[in-house]
C-alpha cells in the first residue's frame, strides 16, 4: 500500500527524543502556554522571517483570533475564495462579518486578482486569500488593487509553512496577518491540534497575546474579551523538533513534485499549476472521471485524498448566505480534483508507481 501520508515514519527519528521531553513536561506538569510555546514562537517568527508569532489551539482559531484583533464593525466585508476549507469561512462568520465568495483561477486555484477587483466595495474590509495547496498568491498585486484603501489583508496559510511568492518574499511579508495550522497532516504537524499567527505589528501581536488567552497578558488581569485558544506546551516541544526538518521536507516534496509534473502524461489527467515557490502541501490533479480513477488507484493500492469535493457555495451551513450563486472555476476544480500522495518520506519507488499507474489509466 501507498500511503497518502506517513507521519510515523515522518518522525521516528524524533520519537526517543520527544518521549524524554514528554517525561521533563511531565516532571515540571508544564501543560498550557509555557517557556516551549514562547520558544516555539520564537523559532517560527525566525522561520517566517515576521517579527511576532502567536501559538493558538488550532488554524481555524488563528484565523478567528486574526480577524477579530482587527475590530471591524457587524457585517464588514470579507473577500475570500470560494475554493477553500470550511474554516476559513467559518472564521469570518464567527466573527459577524459577511463572507464575500469569489471565483479562484482555473489553472492554480488560487485567489482570482480580478475577481477581487470586481467585488471590492466600500464595505470591504479585509481580503482573505488562501495559500492553497501550498501554492502561494501574490499579495503584491493584491495590494496594487487596494492602492490606498484602508483594507487589511489576512493570509490563510494553514497549508503553506515556509511558502514563498513569486518575488521570493516569505508569507506574511506584504500581508496583515497569516494564519497557521499544525493539524497533524499539514507540512509541520503536530500530535493534536495547533495554530499560530504572524505579524510585523506589534499592535496585534500585543493584542492577540491576550486574546488567545482569556483576554489576559498577566494572571487575572482580564483586559479583552477574549477566548481560551492556547497552543500546549506538549505541542509546542514537538513543534519545535520537527521544525528543524521542515525546510528538509518541504524540498523532498517539491523533487515529488518535480518528479510527477516531468513524468505524469495522460491526456485525460491534467495537473494544477504550481506557484515559483510553492510548498506542494498537496500535489493536486484534475481529472473527468475522478470515480474511475479512484478505482483504478484503489486497485492498485495507491491512497489518495479529495482537497475538496465541494467548493465553498455548495455547503449546507452556508445555504443560505450564498444562495444561486455561482463560482465556475471553484466548482469545476471542486468536481475532478484529485490529490496524489506525496509524503516526503515516500520511496523513489512507490513514486515511480504513482506515474505508472497514473500513466497506464
Ligand atoms: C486552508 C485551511 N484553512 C484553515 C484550516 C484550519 O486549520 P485547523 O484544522 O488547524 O483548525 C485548514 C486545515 O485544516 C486549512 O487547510
């Protein structure tokens, strides 16, 4: 079998030395906040290359504490792509703001430029882009759109841990915010949920400190109306171990990369493009037929996953809010994606495999 992803073997080199940090957590019963999370922030803030870093519960909670540092009135308007995770709308709407649903690009299924520009309005207060797939927008353009107006600009980046745009600049560089998950099956991922918040402002940073945390900077000094979304110092221990094989792994993922696009030709499979820089958090295809692929995999043992089958207009919760509206691109990309393993610790072999079957469907 060919694992769509393996974070066993992933870590095993890590396993002996995380049971004894385990044991020294254990010992101290250091559990919540802690000196490994201030280090882990630290590490992660260096590793993005953004002044501050926030660690909170999880990437749904980053984006919900992102958005809510920023204080905007009920209903502001927030632009964000109609192909994404259910958090990243979840997030907006949570927070009282109105989601504005866009279209993304056919080719990359990232944000689509002009279909923010046509969709700005003077209730838009934020836009909301996603590093999908580990592919990475240009929020250069996207601040050549703004021009002056006072919008903020939030990255989801839950799926792009040490992306780079076009212009070789980190995430978060040219944004307000970006927003992280370390859902075990992300780029770094840990052993339960996890999530942090990079900014180069310390206006937020000081503000999101507190609100992750009750609202309070000092022990019962209450100052925000705030919420518990604190990153475990268990985590934050693990976190700290692997980020030193993230940069590592990120390059074993783009050679997969490398590998599928030269070698994958099948008229009848067509591969997303990838931004310069891109972390490859999925390697994504489209296909007409995705059921018979599907089996045609199944058959020959090949794992897989579907990143995602429905676009974001299409779920029941929001039903309501994005009635008769259509997104071609985010529905068209929703109904043949298909995402193929591509596990840093897969074997030249079992990649080899994944074209040869591809190849012969
Ligand atoms: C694009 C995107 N946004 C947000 C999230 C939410 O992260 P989490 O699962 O840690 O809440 C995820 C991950 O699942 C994601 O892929």
């Amino acid at each position: 079998m060919i694992k769509f992803y393996d974070i066993n073997k992933q870590d095993k080199h890590l396993h002996n030395t995380f049971i004894g940090l385990l044991r020294k957590h254990f010992k101290k019963s250091d559990f919540i906040l802690g000196q490994s999370v201030k280090n882990f922030e630290i590490n992660f803030s260096n590793f993005t290359k953004s002044k501050f870093a926030v660690g909170c519960a999880n990437g749904t909670d980053a984006l919900y504490l992102a958005l809510k540092v920023l204080n905007l009135p009920k209903n502001s308007e927030v632009i964000v792509p109609a192909m994404t995770w259910v958090s990243t709308v979840l997030a907006i709407v949570n927070n009282n703001l109105k989601p504005i649903l866009v279209d993304v690009n056919k080719d990359d299924c990232l944000i689509s430029l002009s279909e923010i520009k046509k969709n700005l309005s003077s209730k838009t207060k934020v836009i909301l882009p996603v590093n999908l797939y580990g592919g990475v927008v240009n929020i250069k353009e996207i601040k050549n759109i703004i021009k002056n107006k006072k919008i903020f600009i939030i990255e989801d980046s839950a799926q792009a841990h040490g992306g780079k745009d076009n212009f070789g600049n980190n995430i978060g560089k040219h944004s307000d915010l970006s927003c992280y998950s370390f859902y075990p099956g992300k780029n770094l991922g840990c052993y339960g949920d996890g999530g942090m918040i990079t900014t180069n402002k310390n206006k937020f940073y000081q503000k999101i400190i507190k609100l992750r945390n009750l609202g309070q900077k000092r022990k019962n000094i209450h100052d925000e109306i705030g919420v518990n979304s604190r990153l475990d110092s268990i985590q934050a221990s693990l976190l700290n171990l692997k980020l030193k094989s993230l940069k590592k792994f990120n390059l074993k993922r783009k050679n997969i990369a490398n590998f599928y696009k030269k070698n994958i030709k099948n008229n009848k499979i067509n591969i997303i493009k990838y931004s310069k820089n891109a972390v490859y958090h999925q390697y994504v295809v489209l296909v007409k037929n995705r059921k018979s692929l599907i089996k045609h995999l199944e058959k020959n043992q090949i794992q897989y996953g579907i990143h995602y089958p429905n676009p974001i207009n299409k779920l029941k919760c929001f039903s309501k809010l994005f009635k008769n509206k259509k997104f071609v691109n985010s529905e068209y990309i929703a109904s043949r994606c298909l995402s193929l393993p591509i596990d840093p610790v897969l074997k030249k072999s079992e990649v080899k495999k994944v074209v040869k079957v591809l190849n012969s469907f």
